[in-house]
C-alpha cells in the first residue's frame, strides 16, 4: 500500500471513532480504538513507536515516541486540544524528518467535525 492508501484507512478509521465516541474526551480513548479499527482493517501498526535520535556523536535511545506508525510507512499523531498550534505540526514534521517517515496525520479529536481535526504533514512526499 502507498501511503496515501493508508491515509485513508486512517481517515475512514478516524472519522468512525469519533462519530462514535464524539468529542471532549482525553487523547487516550481516542488513541486506544484508533488502534483498534486499524487493526481490525488489517494494518500493520507499531504504537507508541519510541526513536533514538543521534547529534553529533551523543546517541539517545529514547529520545521520542511516535504515537502510532501504520504500515512503516505514516506516523500518526493523536490530539484532543480545543485547537491544533503551530508546535502539534511542527512536533509531527520533526518525527518525519529524523524517523525518515514522508507522511504524517495530525489527528485532534477534540472537533464538532472530525474533518475539521485532520491535519496532513508530508515530507518530501
């Protein structure tokens, strides 16, 4: 699968959790049946991928932690905040960037419409 077909098994899982489940809820209900649905569709997902991250000659194995990666291929990030800042984007396009990841979902719950809440951050895609 291609990353944008992934993508919209994501969306498509996304969109039924939070018509589900609704908004106003913490990050980790949303998180935990995301997982859910995407597994259930049959992907590969690696949740709470954690990434070390090399400077110069210092190695940190535990530098940061990837919410979810689906397939190896798009790093997923899961919000619940009254609106997405600059730092969320930013934060998800340096997972990209230092994991070699081209496709990032910036995905906040916390939305009336939950196509309000999806946020597509590429890298060199």
């Amino acid at each position: 699968m291609t990353e944008n077909e992934i993508a919209r098994e994501i969306v498509d899982a996304a969109l039924k959790v939070h018509k589900t489940l609704g908004p106003g809820l913490l990050e980790k209900p949303y998180h935990e049946c995301l997982l859910y649905e995407l597994h259930k569709r049959g992907l590969r997902i690696v949740n709470e991928k954690w990434m070390p991250l090399i400077y110069e000659d210092l190695y940190i194995d535990h530098a940061f932690k990837m919410d979810l990666v689906v397939e190896d291929k798009v790093v997923i990030e899961v919000k619940s905040v009254s609106e997405l800042a600059g730092i969320h984007i930013a934060q998800t396009l340096t997972y990209l960037k230092l994991g070699g990841y081209k496709l990032g979902l910036l995905l906040n719950f916390n939305v009336e419409l939950m196509k309000d809440g999806i946020k597509r951050i590429v890298n060199h895609l």
